[in-house]
C-alpha cells in the first residue's frame, strides 16, 4: 500500500543523518509525540487484547521507577524536541505514584502538553487529582452501551464505572473527554450510531479505531475487523458527515462534523488507510524500551542505559539512532508482515 514517502533499501547509515537534536528519521519525519506505557497490567481482560488468564505481568524490578521514568521524559521534552506526551498502559490508573509523575512532568520547561488513555475504571474518584496534577485531557475506552456486551467482550462486569469515569472526566475539565470504541464484527458492529449518538449528547468526541494485530493470542483476521469505510457508511444512516475543513496534520484520527458540527467523530484507519508519511509518534515501554513503531520489530534498551550510569546526551543518542532507523509503514498490508512479540498492552498505545 502506497505510504506517500519513498521507500528506502538496505540498513540506514548513521553518517547520513542530519545534525539535529530532533527525532529525525530518513523520510524527514520528526517524533514530537511521546507514547509513555506506565504498566504493562491491566484490570480489563478484552477479547481483542489478552487472554481471560491475563498475560505474564513484567516483575517489579524490570519496570522504570518513577525517578527513572521522569528522567527519560526530560530527556526527551529538553534534547530532542517531544512536545506531547501521551500516557498508557496497559492501564496507567494501576501505576502507583501516577499523580506524581504527571506533575513531575508538568514542572519540565517547556512544559508538555499530556494526555491519558485509560479504561476508566476508577478514573470517578481520581479525574480532579489528575486535573489538578497537570493533565490536560483524557481518552476512554469503550466498545459498547450494553452491560452484558461489556461483559463478554472485556470479561468484566465494570460498565457503570466506566460511565462514572467519563463523567467525572468531563466534569473535572479533562477536556475534550475523548472515547475509543473497537468495533468486532458479530459482536458490536451494530452499535456505530448508538455510540456516537451516546458521546453527541453528553459532550464526548468519539473515534472508532480499526482493529491492529496486536492480540497476543495472533487471532487477529482482517475478515473480523470492521473497516473505516464501514463504520461511515453505517454512521451516515443515521448523521450526515462532513470532513472536517481543519488540517488533520499527524493526527491518527480522520475527523467529521457531526450535522454540521459543532460535534466531531473520528476513525482511525490504521489499517486501510495508513497513514505513516505524517507519523510523529515514539513510544517508550513501562520497562524502559524504546520503539519508534506499534509493530517495530525491533526495540532500544535505554533501561540499561539508565542503569548503566550513561549520561544524558548518551541516552538522547541512542534514542535519535532507534527514530533514525524507523520504517517507512507498518507494513500490515505487506505479504511478509509478522506481528510484533509484544502484544499492545506491553507496548502501549
């Protein structure tokens, strides 16, 4: 599938880079949004993301301490140019000292816009602290209206709370209070314009995401994902849809005006509609790893650079060689894409 950028053979050469602080990689592309896993655990069990069992938690000496995990943010906010940092998890309301973590990051100058993507679950008791600790804004997950279908698909019987959380979310200025919905085919892909009918009359953007082979089980089939051109067709039944006039920029998100706006909806086609040529994107994991792709194949260790006594600009070093060494796409559509070992709540979104 055409990425819009060149594609480049052969193992990039450091000599060719050019002499910037930036997270520059070959396709000129510049990381300035930082993806942040706080934990690889998660109190969810979702069909499409781990196993009923759960998975393999990371031991509590392999994760970044908190001292750690600030250190490599200003790094990355001070050296090399992030401007937005996005914190995830698996479900980073599980990270204890998350307050304080965000503050911590709130005090770099210049201060990073930050956001979270959480489940929600005890998000009702916790939004005003978080507020109050510097986040900006929140996305929350959810897939379906239905108790006995939040049931099945999450393993759980925890809507309520997640209502709870978006509520509180909005009400402490999280704001815009954005929702994540997955739709499965023959699960949920019926629920389209009832959820965007339900973030319309209470405030919320809604943006579906295309599901990603990043399940652990690899069960992932392009036959069960439900495509963006799907989910407008079945939008626009019930809403008419214009593109949004505003450049989307490195946004994942398409975005539409909800009759004639103000409300917006999002979709998210990683998959048949990449779009890797504006990708501004690196991720760091709850251990200390950083990638500079969902689906690399490949990760830097700066946990053992932290550990190993290197000093800053060694760190920020190693970490403009990983973004200079990115891909030019995914690669989902290629014949010869293997999914990464990693599935996506070790990674983070």
């Amino acid at each position: 599938m055409d990425l819009g950028i060149p594609v480049v053979r052969g193992t990039p050469e450091a000599s060719d880079r050019p002499d910037t602080p930036l997270l520059v990689d070959r396709f000129g592309r510049i990381a300035k949004d930082l993806r942040v896993s706080l934990t690889d655990r998660c109190n969810l069990r979702c069909t499409y993301c781990m196993p009923a069992e759960g998975l393999d938690w990371l031991p509590k000496s392999d994760q970044l301490t908190d001292d750690e995990l600030v250190r490599l943010m200003r790094i990355a906010v001070t050296l090399l140019g992030v401007t937005d940092i996005r914190f995830t998890g698996g479900e980073p309301l599980l990270r204890r000292g998350l307050e304080h973590v965000i503050a911590a990051t709130a005090a770099l100058r210049p201060r990073p816009r930050m956001s979270m993507t959480t489940n929600g679950i005890g998000l009702d008791r916790r939004a005003r602290a978080l507020k109050e600790a510097g986040l900006n804004r929140i996305n929350i997950s959810l897939d379906t209206l239905s108790a006995s279908r939040f049931s099945t698909l999450t393993r759980r019987n925890r809507l309520e709370d997640v209502f709870a959380g978006l509520a509180a979310a909005r009400e402490a200025g999280l704001t815009p209070v954005k929702v994540n919905s997955v739709l499965l085919r023959g699960v949920n892909e019926d629920e389209a314009v009832p959820l965007l009918r339900f973030c319309v009359d209470n405030g919320y953007q809604l943006r579906f995401i295309e599901q990603m082979p990043l399940d652990p089980q690899h069960g992932w089939t392009r036959t069960n994902m439900i495509t963006a051109a799907e989910i407008l067709a079945s939008l626009s039944t019930a809403f008419s849809l214009t593109p949004e006039p505003a450049p989307r920029g490195g946004a994942p998100a398409e975005r539409w005006l909800v009759d004639g706006g103000p409300a917006v909806v999002g979709v998210i086609a990683s998959v048949t509609r990449p779009f890797c040529a504006a990708c501004d994107r690196t991720r760091l994991t709850s251990d200390g790893q950083v990638r500079n792709c969902l689906f690399s194949q490949s990760e830097t260790d700066l946990r053992a650079a932290l550990r190993g006594g290197a000093s800053d600009d060694e760190i920020a070093s190693l970490w403009r060689a990983n973004s200079w060494a990115k891909a030019a796409g995914h690669g989902i559509n290629d014949a010869g894409f293997h999914q990464p070992d990693r599935p996506m709540s070790a990674i983070g979104g």
